[in-house]
C-alpha cells in the first residue's frame, strides 16, 4: 500500500504509513484504515457516491490538472469533464464548450478532479455519465443497485440497451448457478440448480454398481490391470451420462451468454418496482430513502452462495453415504 503513504484517512485524518492495513472502498475507491472503515461499517464517502463521487490521489489530482492548467483546457458547462484546449465540443457528453481556460482548482462533477482522460466517471460508472438514461432508468440508480462492479456492468447494460446482442459474462460461464445466486437471481440460479441435479440422476443410478465393480477389480486396478465396467442393471443410465455431460457443458455456455441480459433485465425491473413503491401520487419521493432501498434490495449475496454451496455438498455426500450403505 506504498502509494497510500501520506494520504490521510477520511475517518481518523491520520496519514497512512508503509505499515496500516488498508481497505479501498469498492465504489468509490477511497483508502481507509480497515478499523476504521469496520467502525463506521460503510465508506466515510457514502453519502456523495449516488453524486458520482469517486476518489483520486492528490498526486494524481496536480498531475491530472497541471497539462490542461498550462494549455487552458476547457472545462465541460454540463458534465464538469476537462477536454483539450481547441476541442469545441466535449469528448464526454457532446455539450459544445465554452472558450475559456479552466480555473485553477475546480472540480468535476461528483466532488472530484477529473482524471488524466477528462472523465470524471471512469471509475464507479464505467465512464458514463451518472444521469445518463438506460430504458428510463439512471446510470447513478444503476450503479447504486448494481454495488460491486457496476463499472464493469454499466458498459454493458449500454451496449445491451443499444441492441448488442452478445455481451458474454466468464463468471456465469465457471460458476453456473452459484453466480445468480451471488448475483440475487434466485429464480434462475433455481432453475439451474434443479436442471444440475436431475441430470446427475442417472449417475447417481449407476454409481452403487460401480462402487461395487470397484471395490471388486481393486486389486487389478492397483497393479495397472484395467477391466471394462459394463453395467448390468442401469445400462440406459449409464449411455446417457456422456451426453448429459456435453448437455451441462452446453447450460454453462448459455448461462455464459445470456448472464448479463437476464441480469440487465433483473435490474430493471427491480429498480422500477422500489421506484414505483417509493414514489407518492404528485410524483415525489425521499431520494435519501430510495438510495437506500436500492442499495438494500441490489448489491450481491455471499451467503445466499454459501447456503447453496452447503446445501449441494450435503445432498451429494449424502447420497454417496447411502450408496456406501445400500454395500453393507
């Protein structure tokens, strides 16, 4: 954490040393002591993230602003973000620029300098404007919805709004069922885990013969002797394992391409429901208390995945003790 010397905690005020333990808050990006950030239990900038506030190194805030200070570099009227001197229109949002330098020490949107691209958004919103529209919904409400890598996401969910279709998501790929689950898409993580177990059925038919079979070629097994194991009860069972195989692998693909629509499609309907609930007849609401709702409601659920994890490792060394039992 050696590019943190020096840099005060936004908690204590202390300067950070080679020796602290130092969390970054996952939005925003702020140090803190990690005693700190557990004491206050959120990041002491909480309450400017749905502003878009994102936090950078004061090092890299002089450097940021010293080439455009020199040049007199434009500052964006509408979205705050520092374009060159002789653009005439800003490379962030398109608003046409006013033709004066910008002044020193001013800041972009969002409570902070704006970094060495001119896009203040770069970090918390995947370089989207945090009013930007995506079907009706904002990117801020989005990305307060979204928590955890809703830079990685709110590109995405763009592109996937612009009729892109293919927007593969790697994680949904390797983990399957596990990562709706994470991602609080209980019903498609269900549905997954439902389709994983049946099609383990007819392994689990023919796992007592093979353990049987097993047990009975141990020793021409261990001296390099391979016998072929043909079962004599469950044989329809057996033929299909190899093709239920190539069929999960084929779930896994799926899951792998549609993750992010069905994930985009779950934020959307989600955000418009706490919306809806939370807006009064004239058309108002508490911002302060939809904020907090959708953080609440989105975000990510690590012990919904362990639940699962748990859940899945009993039922299979379950069935394995009854398979060991039904030897005896």
């Amino acid at each position: 954490m050696a590019n943190y010397v020096g840099v005060h905690c936004p908690v204590c005020d202390k300067r950070f040393t080679d020796t602290d333990d130092i969390v970054v808050c996952p939005i925003c990006g702020a140090p803190h002591h990690r005693d700190c950030y557990q004491q206050l239990g959120h990041c002491a900038f909480e309450e400017l993230h749905i502003q878009g506030h994102v936090w950078q190194h004061p090092d890299e805030q002089s450097r940021a602003e010293e080439p455009f200070q020199q040049e007199g570099g434009a500052v964006c009227p509408s979205c705050g973000a520092v374009n060159p001197p002789d653009g005439l229109f800003c490379q962030v949002c398109g608003t046409p620029l006013r033709r004066r330098p910008q002044q020193e020490g001013s800041f972009s949107f969002g409570g902070g300098f704006a970094g060495p691209t001119g896009n203040p958004y770069t970090a918390a919103f995947g370089g989207i404007d945090p009013n930007e529209q995506l079907e009706g919904v904002s990117a801020r409400d989005i990305a307060l919805f979204v928590g955890n890598n809703s830079q990685y996401f709110l590109p995405r969910f763009k592109m996937i709004a612009e009729k892109r279709f293919f927007v593969p998501n790697f994680a949904a790929l390797f983990c399957n069922f596990a990562y709706f689950f994470y991602r609080k898409m209980y019903w498609v993580g269900g549905i997954l885990l439902l389709i994983d177990a049946l099609l383990q059925i007819p392994s689990f038919l023919v796992a007592q013969e093979y353990t049987a079979w097993l047990l009975a070629n141990l020793k021409d097994i261990s001296m390099g002797i391979v016998p072929v194991f043909t079962p004599q009860v469950h044989l329809w069972a057996y033929s299909l394992i190899p093709v239920l195989r190539l069929v999960t692998f084929g779930l896994s693909i799926l899951a792998g391409l549609f993750a992010n629509h069905l994930y985009w499609r779950h934020v959307l309907a989600n955000i418009r429901r706490i919306k809806a609930q939370f807006t009064a007849a004239d058309g108002s609401w508490d911002d302060k208390l939809y904020s907090d709702a959708l953080v609440q409601r989105g975000h990510t659920s690590k012990k919904a995945v362990a639940i699962v994890l748990v859940c899945c490792a009993v039922a299979y060394f379950g069935c394995c003790f009854l398979v060991a039992l039904s030897l005896l």
